[in-house]
C-alpha cells in the first residue's frame, strides 16, 4: 500500500461498548480497557494493527466507564509524528447533534463525523475496540480500491451452527456482498465452502462519501442506528437494485 495513499485513510475505533459478558473485568472499565498479557490492553492489538498497517490517523470513540482507557492511550500511544498530521485521539461523546450519548455503533461514528470530515480523507476503516487478531489492513484496502468497491467488509469463515453470534453475509462467486443478517438464526453457507458461513469481522472500509450518506440517512430514520443491523444491510440492498 502507498504510503501516500495511506494518510488519505482516517480509522475510527469503536470503543464504548459495556462488555457485560466480561464482568466482572468491566465492573470499572469499558471492554476494550480491559487488561491482556500483563501491562497490554485489549485494544492494544487493532490499535497495533492500525500501527503496523501504516494507518496513523486514529480516532477512537469511547463511552463507557472510559477513564482507564482513556488513561492508557495517552501514556501508550503517544508514538505518533504530529508534526505530519499523524493522531491517535479520543473521541468522548459530546451530544453534537442532539440531546442523545451514542444510540449505536453508526450513531457514534456519525456524532463524530465533523472530527472525520476535517482530516479530508478517501477512506475511513471502521474497526471494533475490543477484538483480538493481527491483520494487514493495507492488503484489505488494496482489494477495497481494485474492486472499485464503496464499501469492503472483512469476514472469517465460521461453523454454521455460530451464526447467531455474528453478522452474517451472504456473497456470490465473485465475493460481491449479496446479502447481510445481524445474528440470523440459520446461516447461507458461503460458495466455496458450503459447511460454512462468512462471519463478519466488524471490520469496515467505506469510501468517505458513501459513510457520510447512508450514516445521514440512518440519522433521520427510526432505526437502532448499528452498522450490523442497520447501514450496512441498507446499504447492500440499494447496490442489488
């Protein structure tokens, strides 16, 4: 991946999310916050990722109990060149377009959007706070630009009897997104391996014009305003007019 092309892509991190399911390691902590390997936290390994994949204009959106993450990014990941616009910055929800704290994953993305919007880039990677993997997402943004594609989502195969625990998408041969369920009971099986099913990553390259749109859209209409359940299943639908 060009190192030009890259400070044209902006990565935001999703980070507010309660994780009950870890309690009681989130009694006093937001999931991403919570310890792994000694002094390292699990959002060391996406923001590690965003680092390694020459990705260093980095927002990351919090919400719950943020103080301890907040705390870890500044002493942490100060090891960015701001003298050439590189950032790794918190962004606390500030009610700047309404009276409501982040309503959804979309939501927190589009209360942001003036922060986004201002860096000016091509692209902007959506990525989870609280996942653990290692991955390139320079080859995934590589694939993003020679399809031509608007919006690129990464998935892993998963066992079909796991489909409720993820995002499901539904491809053709061609590996064109042809359909997407948040958490469906039952699962397509992908074309090359129809035992499985592809399971969404909560890994997102958007063309910054279509993120800016459809997250516009979603703010006016009466959804759970969730990438997962609402823009992109939206926005997939409109493509296969």
């Amino acid at each position: 991946m060009n190192v030009l092309l890259l400070r044209d892509v902006v990565a935001v991190l999703l980070a507010g999310g309660a994780g009950e399911r870890l309690y009681p390691l989130t009694k006093d902590r937001a999931k991403p916050a919570v310890s792994f390997g000694g002094p390292y936290r699990i959002i060391d390994f996406t923001l590690s990722n965003c680092v390694n994949s020459g990705l260093r204009k980095i927002f990351i959106a919090t919400q719950y109990k943020a103080q301890s993450l907040n705390r870890h990014v500044r002493m942490g990941w100060s090891i960015v060149n701001t003298e050439l616009g590189e950032f790794v910055d918190v962004l606390p929800p500030q009610k700047r377009v309404g009276e409501n704290w982040y309503l959804g994953t979309a939501d927190a993305v589009y209360q942001n959007l003036y922060s986004i919007e201002r860096e000016r880039p091509r692209f902007v990677i959506i990525l989870s706070g609280d996942h653990i993997y290692k991955m390139d997402y320079g080859k995934m943004l590589d694939v993003h630009i020679a399809r031509g594609a608007v919006l690129t989502v990464g998935a892993i195969e998963i066992p079909k009897t796991e489909s409720k625990r993820f995002g499901i998408l539904e491809v053709d041969e061609d590996s064109r997104i042809t359909g997407f369920q948040e958490k469906p009971a039952t699962a397509t099986g992908s074309p090359w391996n129809p035992d499985f099913a592809l399971g969404s990553m909560g890994i997102y390259i958007f063309d910054t014009d279509v993120l800016v749109r459809e997250l516009a859209r979603d703010a006016e209409q009466g959804t759970t305003h969730d990438f997962g359940r609402d823009i992109i299943p939206t926005l997939v639908k409109s493509a296969m007019r």
